[in-house]
C-alpha cells in the first residue's frame, strides 16, 4: 500500500531458464488504485548470456553470487575485467537497500586489467532466503548494465548414496542321500 502522494520501488525480476540466453522482453501489470491513473505497465528489456566471461565490455567471474547462512557474514568478491579497447568506469544504478552493502572500484578499469566488486549481506538482514540483484553501468558508448543476481538459500542437503546391502549366496546343500552297496 503506497499513500497518497509517496512512492515505492517495484522490483521486477526475470530468470531465464538455465542454457536459454538471448535477447528478452518481459512486462508486469501494475494495480492501481488511483483513477489518475490507472493500471499500468512495467517492462524489463535486455540480453541474458549463459556464461558471464563471454560479455563485452566487461567479463565477470560469475554470474550468481550465492551465500548460505554459513558464509552469511563473509565478503563475496565479483571480478571485472575490461575486456575493450577503452578505458572503463563503473557506477551503480540500483541496489537492494538494507540487503546488500555493495563496492564498486574506484577509477578506471584499463583494458585487460581486472578489478573487484565487493558484496557483504546488510548484518541486520534476518531472511534465511532471498533472491535479489543489483545492477551498474558502464561508461562505455551505449551504457552497457550488468545485473548480477544475488541469492541468500538454505544449502541442499542431498544424502549419501547408500549402496544396496549386499546379499549372501549360500551354496544349496546336497540333500540326496548316499546309500552303499
């Protein structure tokens, strides 16, 4: 619920099913109460990529950065590389608040030189899960953005395979009867 005359972030995420990059185009309804306005429409356009050491101008060393409640409290670092003929900066365009504290280097990233983003969980996050993401731009001719999901998941536990018991083979015993003659 949003009064009147205030206003709220909408987050809108989009998960691409695993081996299926490419160019996307997604939308959500919006219920609106004020008849100013109306319902409305929000959309999410861009390119997911399968690997994220194939983009340009900037490769990143992973594409998900997971924490469970063990590793909660420790620093996640994402590295970049400039992977572009020019000189590169970072600037964030949107964060989690109060999920994520995030560093991004400071100055300029060279080409074929790396430097690393540095994620920490907020330690008054209480969530045992969340998905979020955070999303930065580069100074680059067309402002290219990279959104980077964050995921804070309760590991899976999968048990050991246990092997069937092994069975016995008991030798059938000769049960004919000997007679002399």
């Amino acid at each position: 619920m949003v009064a009147v005359g205030d206003s709220a972030e909408v987050e809108l995420i989009y998960t691409s099913a695993k081996g299926h990059g490419g160019v996307f185009n997604k939308s959500a309804t919006v219920t609106c109460n004020d008849n100013d306005r109306g319902n409305f429409q929000i959309s999410l356009k861009g390119k997911a990529y399968e690997k994220p050491d194939s983009l340009t101008p900037l490769t990143l060393s992973v594409g998900v950065m997971t924490w469970d409640p063990q590793t909660k409290s420790k620093e996640a670092k994402l590295v970049v590389k400039n992977v572009s003929k020019g000189t590169l900066k970072m600037h964030l365009v949107s964060q989690p608040y109060g999920y994520l504290k995030i560093s991004l280097p400071d100055g300029d990233i060279k080409p074929g030189k790396e430097k690393e983003i540095k994620v920490k969980i907020d330690s008054s996050v209480k969530d045992v899960d969340f998905k979020k993401s955070f999303t930065f731009e580069v100074n680059d001719s067309t402002g290219t953005r990279y959104t980077v999901p964050t995921i804070l998941a309760k590991p899976v536990i999968i048990p050991p395979i246990q092997s069937a018991p092994e069975k016995k083979v008991v030798a059938p015993q000769d049960t004919t009867t000997k007679t002399n003659k």
